[in-house]
C-alpha cells in the first residue's frame, strides 16, 4: 500500500470489508508483530545491546 495516496488507501480498506478472511488474518498478524514492540520487549532489547 502506498502511504499519503488516499486513493490506495481507499481501495485497500474496500478490499477488506469485501474480504472478512483477509482482515482477520492481517490484524491477527499485526496484533503478534505489535508485541515485538512492547515495554518490556524493547526494555529487554536495549539490555541485550549494552551488554
């Protein structure tokens, strides 16, 4: 998806009103790459480089 082109954003998010499938599976997925972003997980990264 391109970003700042309201057109493709458009049909991106038609596209997965029209497809329930496809916009469960992409929020689950971007629900797990989420945790990679957590406190604690980037607390434990930043302690893992200045070691």
């Amino acid at each position: 998806m391109e970003p700042g082109n309201p057109k493709v954003i458009a049909e991106a998010v038609s596209y997965l009103l029209k497809e329930p499938e496809v916009a469960c599976s992409s929020a689950a997925r971007a629900r797990e790459d989420a945790q990679a972003y957590t406190l604690e997980n980037q607390a434990a990264s930043i302690l893992t480089r200045l070691r």
